[in-house]
C-alpha cells in the first residue's frame, strides 16, 4: 500500500463514505474547488490500478467501491505520520497532549486503559 496524493484522498474520502459509486455520483462531492468529471475519472482509474479501488461493470459504466477501508489507509499513513512527525514516534505523547490540552477527560482516560487491558 503506498501513499496516496491529497487528490485521490479526496476521491477516497468521497468513495468510503458513499461506500460505493459511480464517478458521475462523485464528481458532485467535490465543491470547493470543483472537480471535472475527467478529472475525477482519471484519479479513480489511479486508485484502482494502485489497488485502492475495485469495481463492477455493468456494460460500459463502472461502479466503484473500496478494497483499502477507511482505518487500514489511517494506521498505516495517517496516525502514524501525525505521531512520528509530532509526538517523537510515542503515543504516550500523544494522549499526554490531548490530556494537558484538556481535549479529553479522566473518564476518558480511564475508558481507553480498560480498552488496553482488556486486549492483554
């Protein structure tokens, strides 16, 4: 899996939330700014070739659907970037920023250690 271009994670924000479609449906999510339907086309062509994307045919028209979920593409470029770039490679640092910063609370907290000890 290899990382993507601010374009095609725009079209693939657009296709994980539609969770499938056809270019002709995605090519109005894309307001500010606008995209071509050419355009649009082509970054999913782009996307399936690097196996982001699958699609069905039903004669001439595709439709479009995920192959790389939503969460597997955000472990493995986005969280981890934010947390190398950011946090010095911890996520100790990461959740102690969020606590000084008051962005998430005690019982926050104390819900995400039951998490952690219930997968030991």
């Amino acid at each position: 899996m290899e990382k993507l271009t601010a374009k095609e994670e725009e079209v693939m924000q657009v296709l994980w939330k539609m969770e499938q479609g056809y270019v002709k449906d995605m090519v109005p999510q894309f307001t500010d700014p606008p995209l071509h339907y050419n355009t649009v086309s082509t970054i999913v062509r782009n996307l399936e070739e690097k196996g982001y994307i699958g699609h069905r045919a039903y004669g001439n028209t595709h439709e479009y659907y995920p192959i790389i979920t939503k969460e597997a593409y955000q472990n493995r470029f986005v969280l981890t970037k934010v947390v190398e770039q950011y946090f010095d490679s911890s996520y100790k640092n990461l959740v102690s920023y969020f606590a000084e910063k008051e962005k998430i609370s005690a019982d926050e907290l104390r819900e995400i250690l039951a998490m952690i000890e219930q997968k030991k």
